[in-house]
C-alpha cells in the first residue's frame, strides 16, 4: 500500500482530507489538494483529547470541514505512519511528537567542534525508533582539516546509514543527497542549532525560505533560527520539514531499537558463547574479544550499555513511579 492509499483508506466518502504543514499554537495550517486553510480543532476533537484522540502535529494527515474558503475546522487526526518524537523535559514520562508520517530523517551534523559521535548514536537510535531510515548529512566540510576521518567515524557510530558531506557555502556535495529525496516522500531535519538545517532547506528548496545565522566562534554554537517546525514541498515532488535546533536528544522509546542502532554490536552477539550475555565478563564474549582485536571501539560498547540502561530508567519510571524506580535501579539488590 502506498503512503497516500495508506492514508485515503481511513477516509469515508464525502470526507476532506488535508496535511498539517505548519503551526503556530492552536492554530494549523491545512494544505488540501485544492486549497490551503487556517484550521482550529473542532469541539468534538478538543474535547476528545485526553481519551483516544491525539493533537495534530507537522506531517500529519487530517479530516476537515471548511468554515469557508479561508478556516476550517479539523474533525480527526488519521492512523499515523511513523512518529519521530522525543521524550519532554523533564523527570515525567510524556511524549513530544516533533514530525508524524516522516519517511526518512536527515540528522545533520557540522564538521566543526560540534561534531559528536556518541550524539549521532543516539539521533540515529531515535530515527529507527520513529519508523524511518535515518541518513546522516555533514555539513561545513570546507571549515574541516580531517574531513576523511571525521566521515569514517560518522559511518563506524551508524553502520549502514549513508553519510553525506556538504560543503554549505558552494552547495558541493548536495546533488549526491538529492538521491535519497524520493517524489512523494516526507523527509525530516534533525540536528542542534547552528548545523546549517537552514541553510540546507534553502539549497534543497533552491530559494531563500529559512532565515541562516552564523556561530559563535567561541563555542561553535548557534541560535535557533527555526522556532517552529514547517513542511515544505520540494521542487522534485519530495516533502521537507525543517526543526528547531535540539542541545539535547530525549531519548523515548523501546529497548529493541537500540540494537538496530547498534547492529555491529548485534552481529557480533550472535558468535557469543552465552544468548544473553551482557558482554561484561562472561567467557566466550564475542563482543569483548572484538574490542580487545581492535575491531570495535570500548567506547561504542559503553555507548550502547549506557542507552540501554536510560530506557530502562525510563520505563520503569513510567511503571513504577521515579522514587521506587530508582530504588530498584539503584538498591542493594539492584545489579548495575
């Protein structure tokens, strides 16, 4: 089934199906095959929100009823494809939905001070756990001196992701990325403040749409030049939502998807000794003998432990509340 089949066939006759491309508190932006409209959510949707109902988020695909030839109001939110989402600030367990119906997510990532390997694990964690394929894109490559190292190492952190260099200033590098822009697919932007999201937006729409600051040389940080998320149609028929900068990766999610994250350290599980071996020191750890080889970094090992235990923190949180959580992660009894 295709992504638009997908989506019609939660639809009746009659009913007016639209994509929510942008908004600005309770206010949404709706883009039909016709028309684009200021939308609100209808009472019954409002007031449906704390049993099965869900709010609209950028990507997703909705019902309406037009008020005129202007508003409308939004009826139901349809069955989502994928959700790229985050855990909320916080000691809570609550969700935040950054883009739904995303089909690939491009973490960017500058060739600077800014680049950070163990980020980049747990962006590419998040993608998988969303329902998409993550592609990492690294921009900046001019204001890098080690630029062959820096991608390799991009590449050993994610294996099977395809990484990209881009070179913000000339454009050089970005028909090599237009390949994985696919007519009717929504791609989404990901990464801190200051990567060049915005400047690669631009280069992708090939008209100045996103506002682009510099830097600061100090810390190699920038300011969130994005303060909201927008979905943008490309010229070659694909979708792009651009996101504000994150300092932070929240991670939500499953256990199970930090393996697919993690797939080296998956693979080379298979020759352990022990099928539930914690590759700490159990004989016959196939994982251990790999670090001592030289073929895997201890640092990747302590990266994927480190995930592991955070969403266990979290789920336990979610089942037992913070206090006996951390009783029970922590006690006597407790085996860290």
């Amino acid at each position: 089934m295709t992504g638009m089949e997908f989506f019609k066939s939660q639809i009746t006759c009659g009913e007016r199906l639209g994509r929510i491309t942008s908004l600005n508190h309770t206010l949404y932006t709706i883009v039909s095959e016709s028309s684009t409209y200021k939308g609100r959510l209808s009472g019954k949707l409002y007031y449906n929100l704390h049993a099965s109902s869900v709010l609209p988020a950028i990507g997703d695909w909705v019902v309406f009823e037009a008020s005129n030839k202007e508003t409308a109001l939004i009826q139901r939110v349809l069955q989502r494809k994928t959700e790229l989402s985050r855990k909320k600030a916080g000691t809570a367990k609550e969700e935040q939905i950054i883009a739904a119906n995303v089909d690939v997510v491009f973490i960017v990532t500058a060739l600077t001070n800014e680049f950070n390997s163990r980020r980049l694990e747990r962006y590419v964690y998040q993608v998988y756990e969303s329902g998409a394929r993550p592609v990492i894109v690294c921009t900046k490559r001019d204001l890098c001196d080690a630029l062959t190292d820096k991608i390799l190492e991009a590449s050993s952190v994610a294996p099977g992701v395809p990484v990209y260099d881009i070179d913000g200033l000339t454009g050089e590098g970005i028909e090599l990325l237009e390949k994985e822009l696919i007519p009717g697919e929504t791609v989404s932007l990901i990464g801190s403040s200051g990567v060049g999201k915005s400047t690669l937006i631009n280069q992708l729409l090939m008209e100045e749409k996103q506002v682009t600051q510099a830097v600061r040389e100090e810390d190699d940080r920038g300011r969130h030049t994005t303060t909201h998320r927008e979905l943008f149609s490309l010229p070659g028929g694909a979708y792009v939502i651009d996101t504000p900068g994150m300092r932070e990766v929240q991670l939500w999610g499953d256990e199970k998807n930090v393996d697919a994250a993690f797939s080296d350290i998956g693979a080379l599980s298979l020759a352990c000794k022990f099928r539930d071996c914690q590759h700490n020191q159990e004989p016959g750890c196939a994982v251990k003998q790999a670090i001592q080889e030289g073929q895997l970094e201890i640092t990747r090992l302590k990266s994927y432990k480190k995930l592991k235990r955070e969403l266990e923190r979290l789920d336990l949180k979610a089942r037992h509340g913070t206090h006996k959580a951390n009783r029970m992660l922590h006690g006597p009894k407790a085996n860290r």
